[in-house]
C-alpha cells in the first residue's frame, strides 16, 4: 500500500461540498497507518477541499489533497496570479495545522 484515498464527496462531478463525517474515517485511518509503522503511506483526501476546511482536514492526520472546483473553478480571470494567490490561502490555512 503506497497510499489511502478517502472520498469527501459523492463521485460523479466536481463542486460538491466535503462531507464532514469523512473527517472520522480520515482520523481512524491515520491511526492504523501510524500503529502500522510505516511512514511511507500517504493519506489523501479528494473532494471539497478548500481554503475554509483544510486546516481541519491536515488536523484529521490527511497530508495529500485534492481540490479541483476550490482552485480552478474560484479564480479571478483579473487576478494575473489567481491560482497562486488561491495556493497561498491554502498554505496560509496549512501554516496554522496543529499538530
């Protein structure tokens, strides 16, 4: 096992929003990974990431995300660093995780 992917959304199509409870799956799952010893499983979370739950999502013990409406379908066309100035919000919200 090279990683461990929870959906936060029902599949289908993008913009969904996360679906709390997932948080609990995230959290059991950190647990077995880190009762397991390995270090080299990466949790990762797909579906309604964005710059308001991350921190909470990284909190659960996820460290790879997935965030596609929250990124490409919130940019502003005017801001000639959109996706930058998104990617900053987020790391600012990673910044803050307590581990």
């Amino acid at each position: 096992v090279d990683m461990i992917l929870l959906m936060s959304v029902n599949p289908g199509f993008g913009g969904q929003k996360f679906i709390p409870y997932v948080l609990d799956k995230a959290r059991a799952a950190r647990k077995i990974i880190d009762a397991s010893g390995r270090t080299d499983i990466r949790l990762e979370i797909d579906g309604g990431v964005s710059p308001a739950n991350i921190r909470e999502i990284a909190e659960a013990g996820v460290d790879t995300f997935v965030s596609g409406s929250a990124l490409f379908g919130k940019a502003n066309a005017s801001d000639a660093n959109r996706y930058d100035t998104i990617l900053s919000e987020f790391r600012a919200e990673l910044a803050k995780v307590k581990k």
